[in-house]
C-alpha cells in the first residue's frame, strides 16, 4: 500500500482539513513554525499509533476549533496499490473492492480520530451500499448474515463465510444506491479486517530535526547503544543468553556449595547463616557488558565525540539501515521515510550527497520518502513535482510548486512568490541566469543609471554610471566598498520584479 494523500484536521495548527498529496519524493517547504513538522508527526501519530516519536496529548487540539466544540482531531491517510485479497477468519479470502471498502476512484481511504488524550476510533471512507439492510453489514455476526440470506432466498455458495454471505446479500439487491460514507472498522465485529488491513499498511519512520528519542543522549549520539538495546531485546538472543547464564549460575552453586561445606567443618552455625547470592537472567545488565561499544574513527575517537555535523550524518545513516532492516523483516510492506532538515549541521558538499542518496532511495520498489527542508541547496537538486509549498495562506494551506522564472527549484523564488520575501541570494540567482543566457546588455538597457564609486584593490576610487541592477549586485559582493549609499529593501524588491518581468518577456519571445 502506498500513500496517496493525507489529511490533518483540527491537529496543532490546523484548524481546517488541509490535504497533502504525496510522490515517490515529497519535500516540504515553507517558513518556519508554518506546519511542516506537523503533517509528518500526524502521520507518525497515524500509522505508529502513540509507539512512534510523538503521543498526542490534549495540547495537541486545535485551539480554535476546541474553542467553538470541536475537540477530535482527525487524520486521515487515502492509500493506493491496494492488496489483492484479504484473509478473514484465517480462510474467508475476499478483497477490499468486494467488500465496498473502497472509494469511488478505487482508493483505501483510513479515517482515525482521536479525543485527546489519544482514544481513537477508526472508520473507513468509501464508495458503500446504502440500500436498506445493506449499510451496516460489517458489523453484524455471521449468524444474523445467513439469517438475512435465508429469509430473503438470496443465493449463497458457502454459508459459513461472511465475505460471501454479505455478497450474496448485496447480489440481492436492485439498486445498491452507492454513497460516500463511513464505516468505523476497529470494533470487535470488523476487528479482522481491520488486522487484516494493518498488515499491508506501510512502516513509517521519523526521523526528526532534533532527534527526540526515548534513549539517553549517549544513545542518540551513538547508534550502536540503540543496536545493542535491540540486539538484547530478541527473544532468540535472551535464551541464549539464558544457557549462558545458566551454566554460569551452576558452577557458582558448585563452588559456593563446596566452600560452604568446608566452612561447616569448622563453624556449623555460620556456614547456616550464609547463603550465595546469584542474580537472575533479567537482573543482569548485559547492556553494561557492551557499555563500550561504539563506531570510532581512525583516531579512536568515538562518534559521540565528533562534531555535529559528522554525529548527524551517522544518525541519519543509522535511521535509513534500520528501517531497511525492518522492511526487510516486515515483508512486502511499503516503507515510508520521514526525515525532517536533513541539512542540518551539514555543509554543502554533504547536503548534495544526501540530496542524491534520498533521490535514490524514493525510487526503491514499495519506498516513499518524505522531507522538510530550509536549504536552498537541496532544493535545487529536486525536480517541481516533488515539492509542496506550506503556508498561512488559507485558500491552499499545501500547495504544488510550479516553474516560475528560473528553470530549476529554487527555495528563493518559491519563498519570493509565495511570501513577498526579497533576498540577496535569490537577486544573485536571477543575475546569474540572465548573464548566462547571453542578455545581461540587454536587461542593462532597461534599468535607469545611478552613480557608482568603485574601489579598486590599490585603495583608490573611480566614479561612474552603472544600472540601479548592477549597484545592488555589487554591494552584495563588496561589502568591504563603503563609498556609496547601501540599496533599499525596496530597491532590492525593485531590481527583482525588473529581472523576473525580463525573464518572463525573453522566454515568451522564444515561444511566439
């Protein structure tokens, strides 16, 4: 099963249904503190169901919506590449489609809501009979199923199944008359198929920016601690490890057994009030027997010691192997990875490498890889398709990334477009693609002139007339020149509109 879509309703900052389409490759981008995180806990809440990084707690309401009523918060994920059958009661083979599980596009839609502190109700959202008698077939017992095939003469091929039964049911009927609705399937009587359904859905791991775990610092800086807590956690390892301490406890009792026969010999009263001491299997801290495990350096110097940039590389590569183990464990089921600024504490080199690693990952067979980002630098390296722009704008809180002036992604220009923001950086983006398209004369002549006093390496100063386009890029680049006025927020604004409105005119000239 692979994620089509989520939505988050009344979670956090959400107060209305907000829905994210998702790809093979979904980035999200936006300010920060603008909801980014807040879709990919939503989605660790969903399929983690409080086992994950985050718990939902009576915080996590919307404050809102709790004000005029509202206090469910609702998640919900629509899933393609559905299973072809499911298995009921160990042998009722049938699908979701036959079922009317389904949505009218042919899509799982799992609704959960949850009243905080975290109780929740799960309901499925399709394409459903509504005819009389037709609704609420899920729910009943198989007993009362035959008892309505029977009364009504319906045709069955095996009465001791309830998939065929409830088909035989709905053969039966004129008109179906199919509707949207919902079928809450966690209660006892739809428990199968709800266990049914859980083990096709995807494993979702995150990865978050500051790296909130259960375990101890130690822990998180080094990997290899969560590997040993892993490693003895296994129930093959513990009897193992039971043998061991079995054979050990032995040849205590025998040593203790014999020394407390001599020391009868001679004090009979105090061999009686000695007894030997030997711990159980679970009093024994194997975990400090491997205290000093750890990955090293050539130098020896633990990772834990490094710098952050090289700890958050580790982890990361930590994360993507343990959830590879994991997939590889859970069978065919799909593997969703959310990684939250995998820049982090990264310099550009390495962003660009974990850029193309995560590229690669979403195009593994049953993978979908989820991130947010802030750099500029991961950006570009992406194509549109994978990018969603989150804001504050309330006509489209999640929204598609699409071509502007530039012919890649540039988080600049989706910042500028969607917030206004003018930046240095995105004026020297657009500087640089006029001047390697051949035009920067002819963008020159379109810009007034200004007076310009150059500083030569020598100290000495030279005035002359240059476009208002040219001063601001300039000052960028020289900020050790200090002869001249700095450029305006506003004259920054300018000389952007200019360049995109020149791009804009140059690519439509092309096209006519």
């Amino acid at each position: 099963m692979k994620i089509k879509a989520v939505t988050v309703n009344r979670f956090r900052g959400y107060a209305e249904p907000v829905v994210v389409e998702l790809d093979d490759l979904s980035v999200l981008i936006g300010r920060n503190d603008i909801g980014k995180s807040t879709i990919l806990e939503a989605l660790d809440v969903f399929f983690n169901e409080g086992k994950g990084c985050i718990k939902i707690d009576k915080e996590d309401i919307n404050k809102s919506c709790l004000a005029r009523g509202e206090d469910q918060i609702e998640i919900s994920v629509e899933f393609a590449e559905l299973p072809t059958e499911i298995v009921i009661d160990s042998s009722n083979r049938t699908t979701l489609v036959s079922e009317y599980l389904t949505t009218e596009n042919g899509t799982l839609h799992i609704v959960k809501r949850y009243s905080p502190p975290g109780k929740e109700r799960v309901f499925i959202r399709a394409s459903h009979p509504t005819a009389e008698g037709c609704l609420d077939l899920h729910q009943k017992k198989i007993a009362e199923l035959r008892k309505t095939v029977e009364d009504h003469g319906f045709p069955c091929t095996d009465k001791t199944r309830s998939a065929e039964l409830r088909k035989a049911i709905w053969d039966g009927q004129a008109d179906l008359a199919l509707s949207e609705c919902e079928i809450e399937i966690a209660k006892e009587d739809t428990k199968a198929i709800w266990d049914q359904i859980k083990a096709h859905m995807p494993l979702f791991t995150l990865f978050q920016s500051d790296r909130k775990n259960a375990e101890s610092d130690d822990e998180v800086q080094d990997p290899m601690r969560v590997a040993v807590r892993e490693v003895l956690g296994d129930p093959a390892i513990r009897a193992k490890l039971r043998e061991v301490a079995d054979k050990v406890r032995e040849r205590l009792e025998d040593v203790s057994g014999r020394t407390l026969e001599k020391l009868r010999e001679l004090n009979p009263q105090l061999a009686a009030s000695l007894e030997p001491q030997i711990p159980d299997l679970d009093a024994l801290k194997w975990p400090e027997v491997f205290k000093s495990v750890g990955i090293s350096g050539e130098n020896g110097i633990p990772i834990n010691k490094r710098g952050s940039g090289v700890k958050r590389l580790v982890l990361i590569s930590f994360f993507r192997a343990e959830a590879e183990r994991r997939l590889a464990e859970a069978g065919n089921r799909h593997v969703v990875y959310a990684i939250e600024e995998p820049e982090t504490s990264q310099h550009p080199e390495h962003q660009r490498g974990l850029t193309a690693a995560l590229k690669a990952l979403a195009t593994a067979e049953a993978t979908q890889v989820m991130l947010t980002t802030h750099s500029p630098e991961i950006v570009k390296h992406l194509s549109f398709d994978c990018l969603r722009l989150v804001s504050h704008r309330p006509e489209e809180r999640v929204s598609r990334v699409v071509p502007n002036e530039l012919p890649y992604p540039s988080l600049n220009e989706v910042t500028f477009a969607a917030f206004g923001e003018a930046t240095s950086e995105y004026h020297d983006e657009l500087y640089a693609h006029i001047e390697s398209s051949g035009d920067l004369p002819a963008f020159r002549a379109t810009r007034p002139l200004v007076n310009y006093v150059r500083l030569h390496r020598n100290g000495s100063t030279v005035a002359e007339q240059i476009s208002s386009t040219d001063f601001i890029r300039h000052q960028i680049h020289h900020p050790e020149n200090l002869h001249n006025p700095r450029f305006s927020s506003a004259d920054l604004y300018d000389s952007i509109l200019a360049m995109r409105a020149f791009i804009k005119a140059q690519r439509l000239a092309v096209v006519s």
